[in-house]
C-alpha cells in the first residue's frame, strides 16, 4: 500500500507530467461539466429516451426499456469517460495507471464493494428495514442482467477515471493528499446530489449525503493506496451492481438475480434513496474508511 504523501505515484505523475494545471481550474472544470452534463440530460433526456424506446420498440420483453436506459447512460458517463481521457491527455499524463498489483488491486476492490454493500444490508435486515421476496424489480432474464452489469460498468469506470483518475490527483498534488482527497469527494458527493438524490430535497436524506461524501472518500483512498485505478473502479462497480443487480434494492429495466424490498423505518432503509441514504451504509462506510487510513506502507512507492 502506497502513503497519501508527496511520493503517492499519482501525485508524482501530476508533479512530472508536462502542463501543470492549477487546482482550481481543475476543481471548477470539473463542476461546470458535470452540472452543465446533467442540465442538459436533465432538460432533454426525458424526450430523448422516448425517442430512443420508440426507435428499439420492436424488440421483445423488457429490452427497449433496457436499451433506452443503457443509452442514456452511455451518452451521459461516455462524456464524462471522455473528459478525463482529453484533460490528461492535455496534462501529458496517464489516466489508467499501469503500476504493480492490478489484480490483487481489483479483487480487493470487488471484496470492498460488494461485501460492504451486503455488509449494510445486513444490518439493515438485522434492524427490520429489509424483507425477501417480491420487490419492485421484475424477474428479467440472465442477458439483460449481464446487459445491465454492463452499464453498471461503464458507469463506474467513467467516474472513477473523471473524479480518482483526473481531479484528485491534480488537487491532492496541489493541495497536499486530505485536502485534495476531501474536495474531490464533496465534488463527488455534489454531483450525485444534482443527478437526483431524493432525500435532501425534501428535508431528508442528511444521510444519503454524508455517505456520497464517504464513498467519495472511501474510493479516493482505495486509489491512493493502491496508486491505480482498478481498486476504486471495481469497489464501485461491485457496490452499484450488488445493489441493483444482485439484490434488486434499487430498480432497474435490467432487473436482478434476486429480489428484495426494502421496509421499516427510514433510519434503516434509506426512504426516497433506499440503502444510499440508510444508517447501516453510514457504518459500513466509516468502517472501511477508517481501515483503509490505517493500514500500514508495506513498500515503497515505484515510476510508472
């Protein structure tokens, strides 16, 4: 494991890399694109994926939903997948470091998201807020959930290259590690309060807000420690996925290998942003931050 620290090889690649950008800049680049995405999708996106269900209507079953959504997720995380790739490229340095462990890397991320996420479930069902059997997720067939874990994807990798890959390196070089860290997870926290966290819109959701700040957080680490990015991509990958397409908690044309609902009361089951805004993710979150603050530099960090 890498030290947060000057010697962090993401840092050094910002330290060496041709153009310099100033923290700044990169903080509010990244803001104005993502709001400036979302408003656009947010304004035009209900139209489009009509467009798009009546263009794939003749396929069977539950597919033009699926692919409608699939699509509108493609454009928005594609842009965002780009945006890295071009403001690195500018920069002159790499966004998918290639350092030792990737394996180890993405297996240990794969543990963190999914048995964190099946860790707070657990709790939660422990606490009454979580029941098995038919939930609002229709039974789909293995292609469309594979389909779906696709997307899950997409969308993991484009904002963990676009927040772990591209902004918090350039700030935590600039700023120093916490700091660069912190601001990186709130930017990370703010856009998923825009694209639609429910809670704090109606006086809510306190929650749901400090645990996108956590899993900013959380994903931030597992990159800084690992100095690559398959940690972070796979723990979120492994935590959205486990949520939607493995237990069917948060619903999706795709649908899940199982089906559960979510009951009791709110503390537990997140209300409006089901297990997002749930003490029992609050937990589990801080455990594994705190864990992965902890754990000892076993080696010393190497170039690219």
């Amino acid at each position: 494991m890498y030290a947060a620290n000057s010697e962090n090889p993401w840092m050094r690649d910002v330290a060496n890399a041709s153009r310099r950008i100033p923290a700044w800049i990169a903080a509010a680049a990244a803001a104005l694109f993502a709001i400036a995405v979302l408003q656009v999708f947010k304004t035009w996106g209900a139209a489009l994926q009509e467009n798009i269900v009546g263009a794939v209507s003749h396929f069977p079953g539950p597919w033009p939903d699926i692919l409608a959504s699939a699509a509108m997720q493609g454009l928005i995380f594609g842009l965002f997948l780009a945006a890295a790739l071009a403001a690195t490229r500018i920069e002159g340095r790499p966004l998918w470091r290639q350092g030792p462990g990737r394996l180890s890397s993405g297996l240990t991320g794969a543990l963190v998201g999914s048995g964190g996420f099946g860790t707070a479930v657990g709790i939660a069902a422990v606490a009454g807020a979580v029941t098995v059997g038919a939930g609002p997720t229709p039974p789909s067939p293995l292609s469309a959930i594979a389909f779906g874990a696709a997307v899950v994807a997409l969308q993991s990798v484009a904002e963990e290259a676009f927040f772990r890959g591209w902004l918090q390196p350039v700030l935590c070089a600039r700023w120093g590690a916490w700091p660069g860290l912190l601001v990186a997870s709130l930017l990370f926290a703010g856009l998923h309060i825009i694209a639609g966290v429910q809670g704090p819109l109606t006086g809510e959701g306190a929650f749901a807000v400090v645990n996108l700040f956590l899993g900013g957080v959380l994903f931030g680490l597992l990159a800084l420690r690992t100095g690559n990015l398959f940690a972070p991509a796979a723990a979120h990958f492994a935590w959205n996925w486990t949520e939607s397409g493995v237990l069917g908690l948060n619903p999706d044309p795709s649908g899940s290998l199982v089906s559960l609902t979510l009951t009791g009361a709110k503390l537990w089951n997140g209300g409006l942003d089901t297990m997002n805004g749930s003490l029992a993710t609050t937990l589990v979150l801080t455990a594994l931050v705190v864990s992965f603050l902890f754990l000892p530099t076993r080696h010393p960090p190497t170039g690219r």
